[in-house]
C-alpha cells in the first residue's frame, strides 16, 4: 500500500514511500522530488496529529500515562488537595528540614498514597472513580509513615535501630505497597528485580548458592530493619535524593510549564532554524533537547513535541522512520544536557558526594558533542537529499519571540547563577520557583494567577511520582546489597571477566548499564550500576566522576538502543514509520552519545577536570590547562562532524562506501586522545574534505520521477 505526502499549496507528492521502501535505496528518488517541488513548508501548513493518538501511544509505552481522570465529585478536590499540600510540604522541609528517616518516610508515604488514588490497578481499572480497594493501599501507605513518626524517638534511642515484630509488619506492609505502587506506574520490570533481590537474603545461605554468593543467614528482622528503620534501605540515598533535589525541580518544570515554557521553546527553535536546510529536524534537535533538559522524560518529550515537529519533518521530505528517531535521539540526549540534566544530575551529586556545579560543568562538552552529532547528521541527510526548509515568511521572529517571552529564560539564568556561587541546590530550587512566579507576570502572555500557582503546586506533585517510587524500590536493592555486601561481588565479578583489560571492563561496564536502562527508567538504572558496576572502574584508577558519568550515559541511551528502545517506539507511533527501523536510526543518530563516554575516561579534559596526582575518590578537581581543554574540544568537534558525515555518506557531495569508511576511521583516530592518532586523524578528515567539495557536484536531475 502506497502513501504520499502532498504539498498543500500545489498537490505534487514531496514524500513517497511504501512497505517496502528503504532509506537508501529511495535516497535519489526523495532528493528528485524534494527538488522539483522546490517548495518551503509553513508552520499552519501541516498535519496535526490528533491528541487522542498521542496519548495512546504514551499509554502503549509509557506505564507513567495511564492515570483516572476524576473530573468532579470529591474525590478530584481530595487529590488536589494532598497534591498541592505535598508540594507545600517539600517546600517547608527544604528551610526546615526534619530527621532524613522522617522526611524520606513521608515523602515515600504520601507519595505511594497519591499513587493507589491517581493510578489504576490495570488498564482494565475504571479510569473515573478510585476503586474501594485503592482506598486500602492508600491507608496502608501512610500506615508506615505513620508507625516511624509516631516510634521515631524509640527506634533511634533506646532500641538502636533493632527491629521487633510490629516493626517487621509495618515494613512488610509498606514494601509491598512499594512494589505494587511501583508496578502501576513503571511497570513490572522494576519491581521483579527488587523481588528477586529482596529473595537473595533469605537464600543466601542455603547450599544450592554458588560460593561467590554465599553468606551467613539473616533473620526477618535483619532483612527488613535494613529496608524500613535505617537510611540504607527503602529511604535510602535514592529517596534522599527524591526528597531533597529532584522534587524541587520537577516542580520547577511544573512552574515553567504552566508560565508557557514549551511554547517558548518551540517558538525559538522555529525562528532560530526554521527556514535553514531540512529546518524542522533541526527545530526538533534544538526545542527537545531544552524540553528534555528540564522535564526528564523522554517518552513524554518526543509525544508531546514530536507531535509539531514530525509531520513537519515528514513534510519537507524526511523519511518516516528517520523523523521519528531524530525526535527520539533528541529528546533522550536532554537527560545529558545541563543545567537540569533531568534531575539526573542531583542523584549522581548525592551518590557520589561531587558538588552539583562540578557534574554539570563536565556534562557540558560531551552533551554538546553529542547534539552535535545529531544535527550535523541531520544537516547532511538535508543537504543529500536537498530538503528545503519552511518559509521563512510565516516562522516568528527571533525579536518577536524573545519580546512576548523571553524573559522567561530569565529563571534558567537565575538558576544557573545561584548554583555557581554554590549556593544549596535545594534551596536554588526554592528561590528559581518564587523567581519564576515574579517574572511570569511581566508579560500577559506568561502570567500566573492564584489558580496557575495552585495547578502548578499540582502537577508537580503528580509528575513527582514516577520518580518517587523508582527511587523507593530501588532502595530495596540497595538495601540488600548493602546488607549482603552483593555489590562487591558483582564488582569484583566485572573486575575478574574484564581480566585487566580498561577496555573490555568498559565494555562489560556499558553492556550491563544498557541491558538494564532497556527495561528501566534512567534514573533507577544509574542507581543500580552505579552502585554495582561503577567501583569496578576505580581498579584502573577511573575518577569516580568519569566512573559515574559513563554509566549514566549508556542507561540513558537504552531509551534507543533496539531491541527495546521505549522512546524510538514512541516516535514511529506518530511518524506512522517502522518501530524497529526507528530504533536503529535512533541509535545512528545517537553515536556520538556512545563513543563518547570512551573518549572522557581517556581523556579527562573533556570532562573539565584534571585528575592527576589525585585519588579515584576525590570530590574537587583543578580545571585542566587551557591548552588541554582546547585541544580535546576541537579534536573532538572535528572528529564528531567526521563521522556524521561518514554515516551519512555526504560533506559538500556524495561518497562512495570506501572514501566513507576512511572518513569514519580518520574521525575515531581524531576522537582518541592522542598526538599521533590526532594528526593522523585529521589529516585524512582534511583531505577528504577538500576532495569532496572540489569534486562534488550539483546532480542533473530528470524532470520525471
């Protein structure tokens, strides 16, 4: 069955594809077209896609988006209510913080309660009212916040800590509102790993465990001390985290998103490259990876802007599949792009005990080299095939945009600045999220109401939740490997498979952070190899820095690595392209992202760090020479553009696959650290630069395709 995509204003086809069709094989004929018609795409002229299909397709792949939508009655002003007074209550602890067990138990225990109320059991579940047994898990998730409020003083004091059989019931009671909770709204694979993991305790000592394994017996109240009266279990660094830093700035992305952010974003990606070559993939690059920078979920960013940009990539002559990934690479790579980083990077300063400021400066360089991959191989597909852009008569302008909205950046700025003079992270939070209600009201366009702030205060509790019970039922694992010294296994079992080898322990080190980030959002899978796979780095002297960094980065890239690649689903669904075909030119455009990480464990500099002399476990860093920084940054840029070019197969004209594969191996040489390797590297990216553009020439196109 054939599909065409028509020009609106002269009916000639701009895209043709079938079922059969391959982006190579119709390379020619979609440049043919795309010339002919020769026609800029405007903004109104595309077609929306209806929201109906965008939140079934969230729902097929985001367990997050499957929520009731009470619209009256009191239970709507129930949740509201709790919704607006958790946010309230985040706010309050951030200037008058309580003990960390009781404020990571009410965090947990509130949040599960929304859970059971906001999240139905199945998709089946009526989606209008909350069930009468919701109700039971909503009173059994505040039993145990409850229970440690009321017997704090007595567990910390006199009993130390020690578990007695109420206190094993109540932890009992609220694991497993944890995996239930978690199981609604992340699915099951999160929580089959924490009950696989809370199972090794009870087993560990049995004869049928192999020798590695083997540990002394642990008794009930062992087991769920550790999850439910200390701060190494359930409310574990994790939920520390949750509580502290991540809340603060989901809600944030609540205040922003209810002052009109996104549309800003649009608007300046349209007016900014718009009108460039191939202009809409490139306005898809640039407004994902803000929106994913600050709302931390890719799934939601590639529906929610791929519904603008897709069609109007398809549009100018993109294939399906290829609009689909460029929105999902883009929209995955904001969890990696500071300053927000997706929350991601508070959970990595708590790990780790690194200031913020050090993470986020050393995620600039390879967050930039990654979206420079992106839209360098988007440019050249553009130029390849000669995509022309939208007219530029009917995109705003850079002026205009900034006029109605600018001063919207000004939060991001605020923000930035307050954590430069090292000022608390949480307490940046807090004053960025006062800061954005008082400049939104500038403008008439941006302005926030008593009824804005209050449905802000709202969703951010709400957008809090997935997060919230990652971070619990991660804490389960973490709890069991603390308990159990399991992570030390796993890393001397990581040590022992790479057999000395810095390479092959980085491969295994990948390979085990992708497998994970596949099944799991990208926040619990650091958690996980960080704590397991990361210290088998520390044995080749890898700064914890770079350790931490490298995992991070493969668990996020899962989102589109096939053969489970969530975010690259979820763009087929609206580009109507090939799910698996989408995966794999997500994870084309994506490269960069993975070769990356291998190029900042051999060369620090580009993490801005300079590590010599130093322990692997050192928290500060002295910047590297400027020359060092230098180096590694145009090397690096070089090397990134080389290579989209190489996978692409087009500079200034075409390549044939031999001129390619040297162009991809003289950008590796430029990208490994290295005088020799560097020269040699850009030696040959020069020369096949300089013969492409003298032999490149404009093809002699028929008039009939």
């Amino acid at each position: 069955m054939n599909s065409q995509v028509m020009d609106h204003n002269s009916g000639t086809p701009i895209y043709n594809d079938d079922a059969n069709s391959n982006d190579d094989v119709n390379a020619n004929e979609n440049a043919i077209l795309a010339q002919q018609t020769n026609a800029h795409v405007e903004t109104e002229d595309y077609d929306n896609v209806d929201p109906s299909v965008t939140q079934a397709i969230l729902e097929k792949y985001d367990r997050e988006s499957i929520t009731r939508h009470i619209t009256q009655g009191p239970v709507k002003y129930i949740i509201a209510a709790i919704c607006i007074l958790y946010s309230l209550f985040h706010l309050y602890i951030t200037f008058n913080p309580m003990p960390s067990l009781l404020q990571r138990s009410v965090h947990v225990g509130v949040g599960f309660a929304l859970i059971f109320l906001i999240f139905p059991a199945s998709k089946k579940s009526s989606r209008k009212r909350v069930a009468w047994y919701d109700w039971i898990w909503f009173l059994l998730s505040l039993s145990g916040m409850t229970y440690l409020i009321y017997e704090y003083q007595d567990i910390v004091t006199s009993r130390g800590g020690m578990a007695n059989s109420v206190d094993v019931i109540l932890s009992i009671i609220t694991v497993i509102c944890v995996l239930e909770g978690s199981r609604r709204i992340t699915g099951w694979i999160l929580p089959i790993l924490a009950s696989i993991f809370l199972l090794y305790p009870f087993v560990s000592h049995l004869d049928f465990m192999p020798d590695r394994l083997l540990t002394r017996p642990y008794d009930m109240g062992d087991i769920f001390g550790q999850l439910f009266l200390k701060t190494e279990g359930l409310y574990s660094v994790a939920i520390g985290a949750s509580v502290t830093f991540i809340f603060l700035f989901i809600l944030f992305g609540a205040f922003l998103a209810r002052s009109g952010m996104g549309q800003l974003f649009n608007d300046l990606a349209l007016a900014l490259a718009g009108d460039k070559k191939g202009g809409p993939a490139k306005v898809a690059v640039i407004s994902s990876g803000f929106m994913g920078s600050i709302n931390g979920s890719a799934l939601s960013n590639v529906v929610s802007t791929g519904a603008f940009t897709i069609p109007l990539m398809k549009k100018v002559g993109y294939h399906k599949d290829f609009a689909g990934a460029v929105e999902a690479s883009a929209s995955v790579g904001g969890q990696i792009l500071p300053p927000i980083m997706g929350a991601s990077a508070f959970i990595m300063a708590e790990t780790t005990g690194l200031p913020y400021s050090t993470i986020a400066l050393a995620a600039l360089l390879p967050a930039i080299l990654y979206y420079l991959g992106v839209i360098a191989q988007v440019h050249f597909r553009a130029g390849r095939r000669d995509l022309k852009g939208m007219a530029k008569e009917s995109l705003p302008q850079v002026k205009e945009v900034l006029k109605a909205r600018g001063h919207m950046l000004l939060p991001i700025v605020f923000l930035i600045y307050l954590l430069i003079q090292n000022v608390p992270v949480g307490y940046a939070a807090a004053y960025t999220i006062g800061f954005t209600v008082v400049i939104s009201m500038l403008r008439k366009e941006t302005r926030m109401g008593f009824k804005d702030i209050l449905g802000a205060l709202e969703d951010g509790a709400r957008q809090s939740l997935a997060v919230m019970a990652a971070c619990a039922v991660v804490g389960i694992i973490i709890g069991v490997v603390s308990l159990t010294s399991f992570g030390t296994v796993m890393t001397s079992s990581i040590v022992t498979l790479g057999a000395g080898s810095l390479l092959l322990t980085l491969i295994l080190t990948m390979l085990a952070s992708m497998v994970l980030g596949m099944g799991l959002p990208s926040i619990p899978a650091y958690i996980i190899t960080a704590t397991m796979a990361a210290p088998a780095l520390a044995g080749f002297d890898v700064p914890i820095l770079a350790a931490h960094m490298f995992v991070f980065y493969f668990g996020v890239f899962a989102n589109i690595t096939p053969p489970v690649c969530l975010a690259a689903f979820a763009g087929a669904g609206i580009s109507g392209g090939d799910p698996m075909k989408t995966g794999y030119l997500s994870l084309k455009l994506a490269l960069a992202g993975f070769i990356v990480p291998f190029m900042f464990i051999y060369n620090p500099a580009m993490l801005m760090i300079d590590p010599t002399g130093l322990a692997v476990t050192a928290k500060e860093f002295p910047l590297p020479p400027v020359m060092d920084i230098v180096i590694a940054v145009v090397t690096s840029v070089v090397g990134v553009i080389g290579l989209s070019a190489a996978l692409e197969g087009y500079f200034k004209g075409s390549m044939n696959s031999i001129t390619r594969i040297i162009l991809a191996l003289g950008a590796l040489l430029l990208i490994y650290p290295g005088l020799i390797t560097g020269l040699i590297g850009g030696v040959i990216i020069l020369g096949i630069a300089l013969l492409n553009i003298k032999t490149s020439k404009t093809p002699v196109l028929p008039l009939n395709v």
